[in-house]
C-alpha cells in the first residue's frame, strides 16, 4: 500500500490515512480499507479497491492546493518522502499583434510630443531669452504640459461604455483580435492616468525651479542678463518675467496666481483619484473610490483655465524682428527704443496661447454625451419582479425593465436613490437574452452591497426604487464565436458564465443549429461550500438537457473547492463511489484545492488539436496571469493546430 500512496497520491489524506503514519508495509494498508464501513471496499476485493482508488483519488483530490499538504502529511511516514513541484518563477507575456501595436503608438506618441517640444522650447530663438532666466526647466514643464493635454484628451474615451459598446456591435464582422482590444479599455485607462502623473510629477517639479529663477532674476540687481530681461517692459503687457516685486515668495505665486492655485488643485485632485483606484480600496471601499473620482470634474476644469493667465512667455514675432538673440544677446546694455546698433530694440514679449482646452472639448462633450444617457436610461422604470437570498450572503434580483435588451455576459450599472444616489455600481448579468427578465447576483462586499440587501430584506415594506444603466458588452459575448471555450470564474466572479450557462440550456432546449461551439469546458473555484448552492440548479438542469438531447459531452464542469479541511476530505474519500457528490449532488464530484493548470490545457489541446480554444475568466489578476501563461505556452507555433485566447472581464 505503501508504494501505491507514494505512485498515486499527492492528496492530503491525513484523515483517511491515519494508519500509514507508522507502516512500512502493504498489508496495514489493506487492513486500513478493511476498517472501512462494510460494503463500500471490504467486500470488493483488492484490485477493485485499486482501481477505485487510481480513478477518483487522483480525478477528485489531486488538485494544486491539496499537493501542497503532501510533504507534512506523509512526512511522518520515514518509508518515502513526496516530492513537490516548484512553480515557475516568472510571467510570461502574452502578446498579440494588435493590442502591441497599440501600446507602442501610445508610447511613441509620447516620445514623439515630448522630444519635440522640448526641442522647441530648448532650441527656438523665440524663447532664447525665457531661457536665459529658466533655463532648461521650461523645456522640461513645456514639454510635459503637452504630453498632460496628449493624455488627458484620451483619459475619458475608454470609459465612455456606450461608444465601446457600440463599436463592438459594429465590430461583429471583424476578427475576432480586433474585438479583443476592446476588453483592454480599463488597462488603457489605467496606463494613460499613470503617464499623466508621470508627466505632472515632472511639470510641477520643472516649475517650482522656474518660480525660484525667475524671483531670483528679479531679485538681481547686478546688471546681467537676467536682471535685465526681468525689469524690461514693466509698465505694459510685453513683459517677460511675471514676478514683479522684490518680496515674493513661491508659497505666494502658488496660491495667488491662476496658475499656480490651478495646480495645486490639479495635483492633490489627481493624488486622490489615483490613490483611491488602489485595488484594495476599490474592491472592499468602491464608495471611496467612486466619490473620489468624480473629481475629474475639477481636474478638467483646472486644466483648461490653468494657462490662461499666460505667465510662461517668449519673444514676439515682431520684437524678433527688431531683436535677434543671436546677434543682439551680448549687446542687453545698449537696448533701447533709438539703439545705434542694428535689430537690436527693447524685445517684446507676449503670452503662449492656452491650448488645453482644444485637446479635451471633444472628450469632454462625448463624455458628458453618456452622463445625459444614463440620466436619461434612469427616469425608466424599472420593475423588481423577485428577490432571492441565496446561501453566503449572495442576493439575488430579477427585474423587469421596458424595451431593455441584452447579450450574454454583459453587465449594467445599478443605482438605489434611497441609499445614495450618486452612487452607480457594475454587475454581471446572470440571466439569459432569452428570458423574458434580467437578473444579478449581488454578493456582500462593502456598505453598498450591505445596505442595498438590507433594504430588500425589510419585511412588509414596498420595494425600493432601482435605476440600471446598460448593458454593456464585455469578452463574453464572444463565447459562442469560438469552437471550444474554457470558462473559468472565481467564487462570485461565476456570473457571467451563469449567463452563458443558461443561454446553452435554452439553444439545447430549441435545437439550435446555429450553434458553433463545439465544447465547453467549465471550471468554478470557490471558497465555501455555500457558494455552490445557487449555481446548482442550474448545472443539474444542463445535465439533464444535454442528456435529453444526447449531447452530454457538450459541457463538462470541474468544481473546485479551495476552504477545505481534513474532516471533509476523509469524509469524501469514504463515499467516492457515490453516484452523486457529496458537496453539491451533482453528478460531477468536487475537487478539493485548485486546478492544476497546465494539466487541464494539455488535455484540452490534446483533445482539439486543430481548433480555436477562448479562454474567458472573471476572477482576480494573480490567476489571469497565470491563465496568459498557460495560454502562452499551449499555444502551437503554427496556427493550424491548437490556439488558446485569453479573454478577461474588466468593468
């Protein structure tokens, strides 16, 4: 028994093998099955029991988690040692041809406005005497502020869902890589907020420097060119240096210039909306997160007043004219209206144009294009038509609403003006486009969350007004346009697939021919056991379905359950034979722990050598990664064989 446990198991089997702790040999292993209830092993004879034994210990227990309580559990043993298997020690990056091309634009763009503006600024004659005070930090704060307007115009558009949404619509005839960007919208937003505050770090910096020059250029009274250039022009509008008295300070021009307050402003508004979006605050406070970021308003605002005063200046095309600083530089004594020598005049200087507001009106008037569509879509009435409490705190909500149609994994915005109503939170849709309503699944996570079942749940009280806003479309609607498909979610982040799931059920129940999809591979990993009972039922009636319709390799679904003890594994070690599961019913058994990736792709590579496999997860980002990877990896170099996509819920 022995060398049986130490070629089969992996499991953490402690509870069951408590007998193997101290033998070494095989016959206490078979008196260990002896002492099993009568009629489940003792009367099926050895080679049964192996059988048994190799076939559903292996399917059921040996998953990733459990192997990783091996080592302990039969370390006691003295007779073998279970090794383990290390997990690779780096990402691999997925790439895919369209979505780098992007990415590299962006980057490019970047460069490509910052390179020249800063050449511009650190080269041109027209600012060669801004220059001589500055020095090259107001190349570096121009060039930035071009960068902040490049970014800041494109900010808004991956959030503005109803144009994503209806871009993807239009999209139906386009490969299905060119879809796939789509679902990057949040990342790419995500990466344009951290290039503003890159290019903000480096603007506010470069300006304090130049606050500091140009109150030191006024300050001097030494004859040389910077002092020169900072008492020229004083009493009209062609001045250069915008500090005009000896006592300023840079405490002062921050919070007495429009400039300067707009900043301010700017900045701490934009250190609070990034802050805010950190996972953990997003995921357990979305409350903060979501009041913090409606202060964009103030960002956009500040920014298209924040040049206007026109502070930062260069010399006129004109005074260039009368006053070439090549040739008229080393001559600043003998400037004057009258000057003996040639082009050599009092320059002039004049404002730079503020231009912030021509790269953000279009985002702006688009964006508030989709606040006045979700005013709009929230005077419908929305009719409450059942509300379910479902095991671990999960609620759900089926709701009416006229004119209101969906596709499957799409998720809507919900609002309850008697808890806030500012507050707008996205949900999976878990109802099919082929029911006659629209349901969510709401999981306890936050006060939101917390006050919203509460008032469902108040006995004898009338429903409470909701607002919804959508749909909008996510990655998977574009299951069925793949052969084989992988859904793979994690404790609630299963809604989406529920969509899906139930959307199979009816295209079963009406004999669907146009269905393309061949086969699909569903995995859940929960926490609880609790977690499973909502999703149940609907499993149980695909089962049936698809044997009714003698497609019952349709689907096959793998539960997972990760917050399992030992009690429960020897529980269900000792009724394996079971027709039905312990944990759930179904006929598929839980396993205990997590999936072994890579075992899971090769068998569905091995199983569909030549198909297009789309791998969809709405689960956390550390599994996503490792999804990419094995995705990555299974994926054969010529594209007639196997090919795994990997797709993600972002909303």
């Amino acid at each position: 028994m022995a060398s049986l446990v130490k070629r089969r198991t992996r499991g953490d089997m402690t509870e069951v093998f408590q007998y193997l702790r101290g033998c070494h040999r095989e016959e206490e292993g078979v008196k260990l099955f002896s002492n099993a209830p009568k009629g489940q092993t003792r009367n099926n004879g050895w080679r049964l029991i192996k059988e048994r034994f190799n076939l559903e210990i292996r399917r059921n227990f040996l998953t990733e988690q459990s192997t990783h309580g091996t080592e302990v559990a039969f370390r006691s043993c003295g007779s073998f040692i279970i090794g383990r298997f290390q997990e690779e020690i780096g990402l691999l990056f997925v790439g895919n041809g369209v979505g780098s091309l992007a990415w590299v634009a962006w980057l490019a763009l970047n460069i490509y406005l910052f390179l020249t503006y800063f050449l511009i600024f650190d080269r041109s004659e027209q600012y060669y005497y801004t220059r001589q005070i500055l020095g090259s930090a107001l190349a570096w704060a121009r060039a930035s502020a071009k960068c902040l307007n490049f970014n800041s115009m494109l900010i808004l558009l991956p959030i503005c869902r109803n144009l994503l949404s209806f871009v993807r619509g239009t999209c139906r005839c386009c490969r299905r890589t060119m879809r796939r960007q789509l679902d990057h919208n949040l990342v790419f937003h995500k990466l344009v907020a951290y290039m503003i505050a890159i290019h903000t770090a480096i603007h506010t910096i470069a300006h304090l420097f130049n606050v500091e020059w140009y109150i030191d250029a006024q300050q001097k009274m030494d004859g040389s060119l910077p002092s020169i250039l900072s008492h020229l022009n004083k009493t009209n509008d062609l001045w250069l240096n915008p500090i005009h008295s000896n006592s300023t300070i840079p405490l002062y021009v921050a919070f007495t210039t429009i400039p300067g307050l707009t900043g301010v402003i700017i900045t701490l508004a934009l250190i609070l909306m990034i802050t805010s979006s950190m996972e953990q605050i997003r995921r357990s406070y979305f409350e903060v997160f979501w009041y913090t970021h409606h202060l964009f308003v103030i960002y956009f605002a500040g920014l298209v007043i924040h040049g206007i005063a026109g502070l930062v200046r260069g010399q006129t095309a004109e005074s260039l004219i009368k006053n070439n600083p090549k040739k008229c530089a080393h001559h600043h004594t003998q400037w004057s209206q009258n000057s003996s020598h040639p082009y050599c005049e009092v320059p002039e200087f004049g404002s730079i144009p503020a231009e912030s507001w021509k790269w953000v009106l279009a985002p702006i008037i688009l964006y508030a294009f989709e606040r006045a569509l979700r005013i709009w879509r929230s005077c419908q009435k929305v009719v409450i038509m059942k509300v379910i409490m479902h095991p671990s705190r999960v609620l759900e909500i089926q709701m009416f609403k006229a004119g209101f149609s969906m596709e499957i994994g799409q998720y809507v915005f919900l609002n309850c003006p008697a808890i806030s109503y500012l507050e707008w939170h996205p949900f999976t849709l878990t109802s099919a486009p082929e029911e006659n309503y629209f349901s969510v699944h709401i999981r306890v996570a936050g006060d939101w969350t917390e006050s919203l079942i509460d008032t469902l749940q108040q006995p004898n009280s009338p429903m409470p007004r909701m607002m919804v806003d959508g749909p909008f479309g996510t990655a998977s609607e574009d299951v069925f346009q793949y052969e084989v498909a992988m859904l793979v979610g994690a404790g609630i982040g299963v809604t989406p697939f529920a969509s899906v799931l139930k959307s199979i059920w009816y295209k079963l129940q009406r004999g669907d021919q146009e269905l393309q999809t061949r086969k699909i591979y569903f995995y859940w990993v929960c926490r609880e056991t609790g977690s499973f009972a909502w999703f149940k039922h609907l499993l149980s009636s695909l089962e049936q379905e698809m044997e009714g319709s003698g497609r019952a390799d349709f689907l096959s679904y793998h539960l997972y359950l990760t917050g399992w003890n030992r009690s429960m594994v020897g529980h269900a070690a000792l009724h394996f034979q079971k027709s039905t599961d312990m944990v759930t019913g179904l006929r598929q058994k839980t396993s205990f722990g997590r999936p072994m990736w890579n075992n899971e792709f090769s068998a569905v590579a091995a199983a569909h050598p030549r198909s297009v496999v789309g791998v969809f997860l709405c689960g956390p980002e550390q599994l996503a990664k490792t999804l990419r990877k094995y995705c990555s990896q299974h994926s054969s170099l010529d594209p007639r064989n196997v090919q795994f996509y990997f797709n993600k819920e972002n909303f």
